[in-house]
C-alpha cells in the first residue's frame, strides 16, 4: 500500500506528537519520583521536572502544530486555508 506524500507527512507528524506526548508523561513520572525520593535528587529538581513534563503533554503538541502549518502556508502550493 502507497501512501501519497500528504499521507506520509501527516503520519510522520502523527508519530512525532505522540512521541513528544509520551515524552512528557515519562519526564513528570521521573518528577514526581525525585521530588518524593524514589529517584536520587534534589526535590526542586523532581518538581521542576514534573512541571515541564506536564507543560510538554499539554503544550508542546498544539506548538508544532502552529508551526507545521505555518512551514505548510509558506512553502510554494500550500493551502491558504
């Protein structure tokens, strides 16, 4: 099965946004293990950590969005929509 090169691009960005989400569940994990003492490290650090990590899951997503489609409205025969 042939996937046309919109298909391809859009699975490729699909794969790499759950990687990103996957990503940031894993670092709050790590987090909150720090900050409680499971992991070896300062508390701030495990708390910092589980802060960005749940920024990451939430944020980091609809930012490569925003920034996928504006690549895809500057490059010659993207859509204006």
């Amino acid at each position: 099965m042939s996937l046309s090169p919109e298909e391809e691009t859009a699975r490729k960005r699909y794969i790499v946004m759950n990687a990103v989400r996957i990503g940031g569940i894993a670092v709050l994990l790590i987090g909150i293990a720090m900050a409680r003492g499971v992991v070896p490290g300062p508390w701030w650090l495990g708390a910092f950590l589980a802060v960005d990590g749940l920024i990451t899951f939430f944020f980091a997503p609809t930012l490569l969005v925003r920034h996928w489609k504006k690549a895809d409205r500057e490059r010659p025969g993207g859509s204006d929509a």
